[in-house]
C-alpha cells in the first residue's frame, strides 16, 4: 500500500486525494468530474497558484510568459507537448505575467519567458530562455 498522493484539478482546482499507484491511470476530479489529467498545461492566476503549488504532491513547472513575447509564443506549442510527456508526474502550468504582476513581482521574473519548478511549495529549479520540447523534458527530468 502506498500514502495517497494529492493531486489538484486542473480545471475547478479542488485538490483530489488519489492512491499513489492510481496516478498512471490519471482518473477524474471527485468534484467536477473532470481529467485529473488532460495532457495540457492550466492557466494558472493569483487566486489558485498557491493551490497548485502548495497543496500537491505532483510537481509543478511554471512557465511564466506573455502575450507581447516572441519567444515565449514561439515555446507555447513546445510547452504543450511537453505536458502530453510529463504528466501525471509534473503538473505544466502558464501564469501570463501581464495579466498576473503580482505572481510576477512575487517571483522576481525579470525576463520571459522562464520556466520555474516547485515542489511542496518550494522553487527548487529555474530557467529562463525558450527551450524545444526535447530540452525541455530534459531539463525537468534532471531536477530530479
Ligand atoms: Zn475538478
């Protein structure tokens, strides 16, 4: 038997309480029904990061990014492939630091687009430049 992992839904942001060997399987949201996991990043905002961050046990990789950037749109459809390879073990997320500045001053993002890995609440990994999907994967999986 293995402790129950939480995980949060991506769409109404309840977290989800499932058994650790059920992640594979992914399995819906006990509130909205919803995929616990649907292979896209979440558009994360003030009022639910910290729920993302914070309440799960699945790792959570931000990218922090805005409409105005090349760079940032150009790594948009690298991001999303990354999300079809790394969940159910790293939840991807986009905060849009024109919409959310105070997730932006929060974090001290000085340049977009940057990516940044939290665990348990904590950033433990940051990185900044766009990266192809391949890189990208690398990266995350490298952090351990
Ligand atoms: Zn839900």
């Amino acid at each position: 038997m293995s402790a129950p992992l939480i995980a949060v839904c991506p769409h109404c942001h309840s977290p989800n309480r499932l058994p650790a060997g059920r992640l594979a399987d992914g399995g819906t949201c006990g509130k909205c029904k919803g995929a616990l996991f649907a292979g896209a990043p979440v558009e994360l905002g003030a009022a639910n990061f910290d729920t993302h961050a914070g309440r799960s046990d699945i790792p959570l990789l931000v990218d922090f990014w805005a409409p105005w950037c090349g760079p940032c749109r150009t790594m948009a459809p690298a991001f999303a492939q990354a999300a079809k390879q790394l969940e159910p073990e790293f939840r991807l997320a986009k905060v849009n630091t024109e919409e959310e500045q105070q997730l932006a001053a929060r974090f001290g993002i000085r340049s977009i687009p940057t990516l940044a890995l939290f665990r348990n609440g904590q950033e433990v990994a940051r990185q900044s430049g766009a990266m192809d999907t391949a890189s990208l994967v690398r990266w995350v999986r490298a952090q351990g």
